[in-house]
C-alpha cells in the first residue's frame, strides 16, 4: 500500500509542477489574445467614428442647375456623434492591460472626448465655428494616431 501511496503523492507533484504552469501559460495566452483582439477591435471603432466626424464636419461642393458651383455642409447624424461620446466613455473607463497599444487607444480616446465636450450634433449643424473647429481637432488626433 506504501508504493501506491507514494506514487499518488509523485503523480501529484508531477502534475502540479509540470502540467499546472503548462495550462496556466496556454490560459495566459489565450486570454492576451483575447485581450489583444479586443483592443484592436476599439481601436477600429475609434478610427471609423473619428474618420466619419472628421467627413460630416466637411463640406462638398455641388453644381446647381445653372452651373454655378456651391459649396454644401455635409450632413451631422446624432448617431455619428454620440456613438463617438459612448465609445469614449467606454474606453475611457475601462483599462485593457498596461501596454503602448492601450495606453495610446487611452490617449486618443481621451483626446476625442475633450474635442466633443459640449458639443452636440445640433451644435454642429448651426455653427460653422464649431463645426471646423471639431474638423480640424479630429483630423490632427487621426494623423497623430496614424495606424
């Protein structure tokens, strides 16, 4: 009876010290991918929004019947606007892991969300102001984000 109570005990041992750090190490790697896939995935959101602000903030210009070209504000959707604020809000409050990917979807996420403080989609479409001024805050965040 010893032997097969000493050989539990080895068994045991074998497994906590071989087998146990083995799945500990697959599950940290499973769960940094994970983590990785996610952050890759808001960082594609944050783009897209920022992208979309960046195009409704703009102008296009049209020709009118008699030829003559006009310029025309694009169109500001509310959706456009506070799917950005959510976004912000969720990034902004929630951080992924401390590494240079999530510290700078942090910093852009932050930096979106001063460029829309107090502002809405009806602040937008009246003001000419604020609509370039957001514009030009959007683009300079993508070009410094440059992915």
């Amino acid at each position: 009876m010893k032997g097969l109570l000493d050989l539990y005990q080895w068994y045991n041992s074998t497994w906590v010290s071989y087998f146990l750090p083995n799945d500990l190490k697959r599950s940290l790697a499973s769960c940094e991918e994970i983590v990785s896939n996610v952050l890759h995935q808001q960082t594609g959101r944050v783009i897209e929004v920022m992208e979309s602000i960046a195009h409704c903030c703009g102008n296009q210009e049209v020709t009118a019947k008699d030829g003559t070209i006009k310029t025309k504000k694009r169109k500001i959707y509310d959706t456009t606007i506070e799917k950005a604020k959510d976004l912000c809000r969720t990034i902004g409050g929630f951080k992924y892991v401390d590494n240079e990917h999530s510290r700078t979807l942090q910093s852009v996420a932050k930096q979106l969300d001063d460029a829309l403080t107090g502002v809405s989609s009806e602040t937008l479409r009246d003001s000419d102001y604020t609509r370039d001024k957001v514009k030009n805050e959007v683009e300079d965040i993508l070009s410094k984000f440059a992915v």
